[in-house]
C-alpha cells in the first residue's frame, strides 16, 4: 500500500486511472470489531447515519499529470473508523468537488445539515465515491460531480461548462479531485433555487447554500480543504481551464 503525490498542493490532472478492486480492503479486514463498536456509538449520537457503501484507498499516486491508484468498496461504518485512525490505517480517502461558479463568479458552496456526520460545515456539494460512480472498474469523477451535486442541491450540471482539466489537492485528511462548472444564473439566483430545493424535501442532507464572492470572503464553518480552493479559483479571476 502506497500514496506518493504532493501534499498541500494544487496539482493540474488530465488523467485519472483509479480502479475498484475486488479484495477487501486490509484496514476492513482487519478492525471488524472496532468497526462494529464505533458504528454502535456513532448512530447512537446521530441515529440517521446510514450505513451504506463507499470506497478507501490503498495506493495513490500522481506522475506526469496523471492520477492512479487502486480503492476498495468498504461499508460506510468502515469509513467512521478509518476516520479517527488516519495516520496508522494503511488507507486514505479521495473525493470530487464539482466547483460551481454563478454567473457573476461566485462560488456557491452548502452547509451541510445537523443531522450529518459534518454537521454545520461548509464545503462545495458532494459525497464519497460509490461503487455506482465506476465504469468497467474506472472512476467517473465528473459522474459523481454532476450525481451529488444534483442529489445536494437539485441543481443540473450535465450541461454547465467544464473546467479543461481536473485538478487535485491532496492534505493529511485526504485527496480531492476538483473541477469548475459555470452555469449562467448569478449567485443569488442559484441560492434561491437551492434554498427552494431543500424546502421540498423531506430529509434534507444540505442545510442551505453559501455563496461566497472573493477570496477573502471565508465564512466560519469551512472546511480545511475549502480555502486553497476559493484562493485559487480567485486568483486567476474564475476562467475555466
């Protein structure tokens, strides 16, 4: 098991090859009991967690622009563990960030529900990778963008304009592979649409929209990951590229 890319760092992607593997993950394997015993306490504190699938990694690593690693399907309770044991796991997590900018260069961001395990935390609809977003094996990060940011907000990505590539932050707390799409409506036009959107619904996972205007403008509750992001889309004044 391996993960060799630079950290703390924006690095520009044209290719992804990440693969589902069939075997189980080494860290699910090996910690069925501790799994088990920190699921009991986590749905303890919030009954809704649902215990559902996504994926870890055991090896990631960048090479010429390029993306490749091998993850495994794990239950959700899994992740809850692997959560708090970072450092020692023998895995790490990768997520995508469908970077959504208004028509005025907002971004606009979520806050994520009380009910959810980041409760009151700000970051750009999304979710972990799922079986569901592998084609003959591969990873569809755009797939996944477009399916969570639609399921979050109710907002249609298929048809936004795409950054021309894909770029990666990876930290300690895990990789996130992010892409701008711009749609036309401007800032406040989207939050309204959103806002209408979790009204409708009857559990909703998002607690509402956040839009954020430049690059100091960072509201309490962001999460760690999100403020390289907001800098650098900024600070090439929002062109998708």
């Amino acid at each position: 098991m391996s993960f060799d890319l630079p950290r703390n760092t924006i690095l520009p992607v044209d290719a992804i090859d990440v693969r589902l593997v069939a075997e189980q993950h080494p860290f699910e394997r090996e910690n069925q009991a501790a799994i088990a015993e920190n699921w009991r306490r986590e749905t303890e504190e919030k009954p809704a967690l649902y215990d559902g699938t996504v994926v870890l990694l055991s090896s990631l690593s960048y090479r010429d622009n390029r993306l490749s690693g091998r993850c495994h399907a794990v239950k959700y309770s899994t992740f809850m563990l692997w959560r708090k044991n970072r450092e020692a796991s023998g895995a790490e997590h990768v997520y995508g960030h469908a970077v959504l900018v208004a028509g005025d260069n907002a971004l606009v961001a979520i806050r994520m529900g009380a009910h959810t395990v980041n409760a009151g935390r700000i970051y750009f609809a999304a979710g972990s990778f799922e079986p569901i977003d592998f084609r003959d094996g591969l990873i569809d990060v755009d797939f996944n963008m477009i399916r969570e940011v639609g399921e979050e907000t109710g907002i249609d990505l298929s048809t936004a304009e795409r950054g021309r590539r894909w770029h990666a932050l990876s930290t300690p707390s895990g990789t996130v592979i992010f892409r701008r799409y711009r749609v036309a409506e401007p800032a406040d036009e989207l939050a309204r649409r959103i806002s209408a959107f979790v009204a409708s619904e009857d559990e909703p996972e998002i607690e509402g929209p956040v839009i954020i205007r430049n690059g100091t403008d960072l509201p309490d509750g962001l999460m760690g990951h999100m403020k390289p992001l907001i800098e650098w889309h900024f600070s090439n004044g929002g062109e998708i590229r």
